[in-house]
C-alpha cells in the first residue's frame, strides 16, 4: 500500500509539472539603452560579425544624426565602424 502511494504522487507531481508555465528565457532582460536614444538608426552604422551583424559607431557623426542622439550614443559602449 505504502509503495502504491508512493507511486501515485509521482505520475501527479509529473502530471502537474507537465502542465506548468514554461519559463520564458530573458523575460527579466532589460532592452538596450540605445532603444531610447532618438534617430539612433540614423547615428549608427552596422558591422558584420560573420554570422550576424551588430550596430557600431561611426567615427564621424552622419548628417541625418542629431547632436543630442549622437552624444547619448557616444557615450554607450559601441565598436567602432
């Protein structure tokens, strides 16, 4: 009797884990700070890491790039193009 007890928690304790709220992986990840910045698209250029490419700063602030939005992303810590 004890061992069929036993056994009866384990197949609800696995039932009910099967049934459970997945973990969502980077659900407490905040965005990028560069997100916030005004026009960043237009500040910065774009750098290919073989496989995926990442945004970089130029050395050079573009034209259609703000003097507030390519200060704040001056100061955030891009590669450089």
């Amino acid at each position: 009797m004890k061992l069929y007890y036993m056994f009866s928690i384990l197949i609800i304790t696995t039932i009910t884990n099967c049934f459970a709220s997945p973990t969502v992986i980077g659900a407490n990840v905040l965005p990028p700070k560069y997100l916030s910045v005004q026009g960043f698209q237009g500040c910065l250029g774009i750098k290919s890491m073989g496989s995926w490419e990442s945004y970089c700063l130029p050395a050079a602030q573009p034209n259609e790039c703000s003097n507030e939005s390519w200060s704040k992303l001056s100061a955030m810590n891009f590669e450089s193009c």
